[in-house]
C-alpha cells in the first residue's frame, strides 16, 4: 500500500486533516530515511496539524521507541494518567490523547524497536514522570516502563539532525496550509 492509500485508511478511521495532500508529501519526505529524521519530524511537529502523521509514525514497523518516547511526552500524558476525569463514562477522549495510549499498548507489548537513540530534547518533565509513575490514575492503564526511562536532570544529547534545508523542506510542505512550521 503505497503512502496516499495508508493516509486515506487513516483518515477513514477519523484520524484525517482537510488538507491529506500535505500529510502525504510529509510522510514521503521522512518514511525511507533513519530514525533521526523521524525524530526531528516528531520534535518539530505541529499538533495543531492534527495527529495523522504521528499516528503513522508510531503504526510503522521500524518506528524506534526514541519517537515514540518524543511523541508520547510531548502529548502531555498527565492528563490520561494523572486526571480520574479522563476515564469518565461521560468523557470523549480526544485524537491525541488516544495515541498515546496506542503508544503505551505498543510500548508494553515491546513492539518499538531499540536502537540507542533518545528523543532530541528534553521533551518530558520529571514531575509528571514521577507522579505518574507513583501515583497513576487508578482507572488508567499500567504505563510502559520503557516510556518512563531515561528521565535525567538535564536535556539528553542531542543528535545531529537540525539541518536547515530539513526546515525549509518541511516548511514547504506545510505552507499551503496557511500556517508556519
């Protein structure tokens, strides 16, 4: 199945954006090339895109669970673990907050691959990490003890992947979509 048919599968699923030829040329860009790219796509991904290319992200096979760990912290899990109002017969959870719960149900299973990278910045904050693995939500999910690791006091290395021309291309990617990257 070729990219714009996985795009239009997602977006069946209710996962889709307006402007699918965009997520297209987007996933095109990163999907052949090292986790490093993935990583600097998820890092400098705008939420307010919609979900869809992270959900492809995280679907993929060779995704390493540096991105997943990228994604899963910056979709602020507090809320899914920390907050008894998300498991509310009443709530609808959101898009975002579903991935990373897709996320964690992958990461338990240990279906990330490992490959030594870590996420390019310090995208999570160890409060939470400490709250959530201490004090959980009593109606969420156990979180993926993969997920919690690797919190450190300061910002881990940070690879070699912020390349200008990465940031011209996805900008040229995203410009018809009326905002910045």
């Amino acid at each position: 199945m070729n990219i714009a048919e996985r795009v239009k599968e997602l977006s069946a699923e209710g996962i889709g954006h307006a402007r699918e030829e965009a997520f297209v040329r987007f996933i095109d860009w990163f999907h052949d090339k090292p986790q490093t790219y993935w990583l600097f796509a998820a890092a400098h991904y705008n939420w307010g895109y919609g979900p869809l290319p992270l959900y492809f992200m995280v679907r993929e096979p060779q995704c390493s669970i540096a991105v997943a760990k990228q994604i899963f912290w910056l979709g602020a899990p507090d809320d899914i673990w920390l907050w008894e109002g998300c498991w509310a017969a009443d709530y609808e959870m959101d898009l975002e907050k579903k991935l990373l719960l897709e996320i964690n149900e992958r990461a338990c299973a240990g279906g990330f691959v490992h490959d030594g990278l870590e996420p390019t910045r310090n995208c999570f904050d160890e409060r939470i990490a400490a709250r959530i693995a201490s004090q959980p939500c009593a109606k969420a999910p156990q979180i993926a003890a993969v997920l919690l690791a690797g919190f450190e006091p300061c910002d881990p290395p940070i690879p070699e992947v912020d390349h200008p021309e990465w940031n011209q291309d996805v900008a040229d990617i995203f410009a018809d979509l009326g905002t910045g990257f």
